[in-house]
C-alpha cells in the first residue's frame, strides 16, 4: 500500500501534506530528530536520534516502490529514486531520473562557493502561491 513519508525537519508543507494524505486515504508518516519532533493528527510521527542525516536514514529504510516522499534534501531525493520511490519538494517539483543529477551538482556546486568564503542567497519568504502550487503537484501526484 503506498504511504506518504515526510521529511519533517523544517519542511513547511506538513499540514498540507497531512491534509492531502487523509482525502486520500493515503497513510502519512513524519520522520523528525528529536530537536524537530511534531505531533499532527491524521500522521504518524517517527522521532529519530539527533545526528548528522539520521532522518534520512530512517526514511530511506522505510520507503517501497511507489511510496510518495516529500523532502527539501536532493541526497535524499536521489536515495528514494533508487528505491523506487516519488520524491516531491517543498514547492511541488518532482525529482525525476531526468532532473537529479543536475540539482545534485548544484548543491555541490553551492558548497564550493560556501567553502571558499562566498555567499547565496537564501530563500524567499513563502507564499500563500508556492502552498498551492505544492498542493496541486501533490494531488496530481497522487492521482496517477
């Protein structure tokens, strides 16, 4: 049976997730570390150890082939493809065998640039239009 599988720590479409998972009936599991635990009603919350990708390990050993994963985390999203999993982000993209390797780079990349002293830009506050456009994919998602 597929489940939703959230990568709960600072991912600010839990509600919606929740919300979506119950008008399909679809079971959802927040995974968080003890500094980020969250309790919701209509999701099972899984509290993990403190430690440097501790959730991530946890969720990846708990996804099957078409369970659906919301994350920010490229790495993570790379490890739920290979398991046949759907990872979707904050902002509703998909992450396809299409996509990865290039988001991959650009996270590597902006590591480089943080290591030798620069600086990016963070993100924008969110909006009332990236929860809906999360929601949309999310259910579309779902409908296939």
């Amino acid at each position: 049976m597929m489940k939703i599988l959230v990568d709960a720590d600072g991912c600010p479409v839990v509600d919606i997730t929740i919300s979506t998972a119950k008008s399909y009936e679809i079971p959802c599991f927040l995974i968080c570390d003890t500094a980020h635990e969250m309790v919701r009603d209509g999701a099972e919350t899984i509290v993990v150890s403190k430690g440097t990708d501790a959730v991530d390990f946890v969720l990846v050993n708990r996804i099957q082939s078409g369970d659906i994963v919301v994350t920010q985390d490229y790495g993570l999203a790379a490890m739920a493809l290979a398991k046949g999993g759907r990872p979707i982000d904050q902002n509703g993209r998909w992450y396809t065998d299409a996509n990865i390797d290039q988001l991959l780079y650009s996270r590597h990349f902006a590591q480089k640039v943080r290591q030798a002293g620069g600086r990016l830009k963070g993100p924008k506050k969110r909006s009332v239009e990236q929860n809906e456009a999360f929601q949309s994919s999310l259910t579309k998602l779902l409908s296939q």
